[in-house]
C-alpha cells in the first residue's frame, strides 16, 4: 500500500475508554487514548482486558479534562473515536485520534422495562 492510500483511510473504534494521557517534550506535543476491550481470547499470551492505544493531538487533552472537570465525562467510560489510519515504524498501522465523543445509552421506553402481570 502506498503511503498515499493510507493516509485517506479512516475508521471508527467504538470501547471503553480507560485513560488519556499527554506529553510535552523537547519540542514535541502528543498524547495517549487507552481504550480496552473483553479479551476476545485469540492471544493466548493476554489475561484480562485487551488494551489498545490510540494516538491523541495535545488540544484533545485540554478539551476531554475540562468535560471531566464539569461533570460531563467520567472515566472510564464508552465513547466512539474516529482516527485516521497513519504508517508507522516497521509498516505498521497506527492509529490517529481525529474526533471523539460518548457513547449515548440508548433509552428504552418504560412500558418495554414493565413486565405484565397475569390475571389470575
């Protein structure tokens, strides 16, 4: 694949989104989404939760910490990122945070939560 191609590739992960971490050095700026899933059990080498890290732009950090700040977030929590698909070392795929939002519950109607009773 050309490098070309990969970079108009992007997907949607949709998990439960662990932490978020950034850092700041020498000049470089970045950050960390660490979403993590049930085990699917194909790694026979992973115990617990399979975990998977995202790449996340510097300014996304401010503005999750300041949803968390207000209420609005907590983590951990479910949330939907779409990432662009980069090249990384070794011809590897990595993923790239472009937006992120919480996954919405969906509502269920409350006569579909009520059990009918029998008449007797």
């Amino acid at each position: 694949m050309s490098e070309s191609f990969m970079s108009e590739m992007q997907t949607t992960v949709v998990g439960q989104v662990e932490s978020l971490t950034r850092y700041e050095m020498e000049g470089n700026k970045g950050g960390s989404i660490w979403v993590s899933k049930p085990n699917s059990g194909k790694n026979e080498n992973v115990l617990g939760r399979e975990l998977m890290k995202i790449k996340m732009p510097f300014a996304m950090f401010d503005q999750l910490k300041a949803k968390q700040e207000s209420g609005e977030l907590v983590f951990p929590t479910q949330m939907e990122i779409l990432c662009d698909i980069d090249m990384g070392g070794g011809n590897k795929a990595v993923l790239s945070a472009v937006s992120i939002r919480k996954v919405l519950e969906e509502k269920t109607s409350p006569s579909a939560s009520i059990s009918p009773v029998p008449k007797k």
